[in-house]
C-alpha cells in the first residue's frame, strides 16, 4: 500500500540568528530554530548541515574554522531552512 499527498510545508518555522555580522576564525555561535509563536524548537526535531569555512554540532553551535563564508541549513519538520 502507498499513500502520498501533498508535502504540507510549516510556513511558521523560522531560523534565528545570534550571530554577529562576522564571526572569527575559532569562535562560535549558538544557532535555534523558532516555531510561528516564537518559541525554540527541540534540537532532536533538527538536523544541522554546514558548507562553507565552518562546522556545526547538531545543538546549532556553528564555529568558524577558517576565513571565508558559512552556509547553514537546518532541516525542521520536512522543511529545510538555509
């Protein structure tokens, strides 16, 4: 038996920064994602990706490991936030 439908994507989820403009090279960040009522979503409903010149754990620490950009998604519910 399959059954499919429509993805149903959750608008309401947003990433929030508390990261300043530039972040130096072995510092770090504590990143969270928020529901549409502005409250943190568990850490065990994210998964943390990173490209660029960093890492992340998956608590949403991101860490600058060289100079250069950092490109951070977060994949929440189905819904994947960059």
């Amino acid at each position: 038996i399959v059954i499919s439908g429509p993805k149903i994507i959750d608008e309401e989820l947003r990433l929030k920064w508390n990261l300043p403009k530039t972040l130096s090279v072995g510092k770090s960040a504590e990143l969270t994602v928020q529901d549409g009522n502005g409250k943190d979503v568990a850490n065990a409903e994210v998964i943390w990706a990173v490209d660029g010149k960093g890492w992340i754990d998956q608590g949403g620490k991101v860490t600058a490991s060289a100079p250069g950009p950092i490109r951070v998604k977060a994949v929440v519910r189905g819904t994947i936030l960059e």
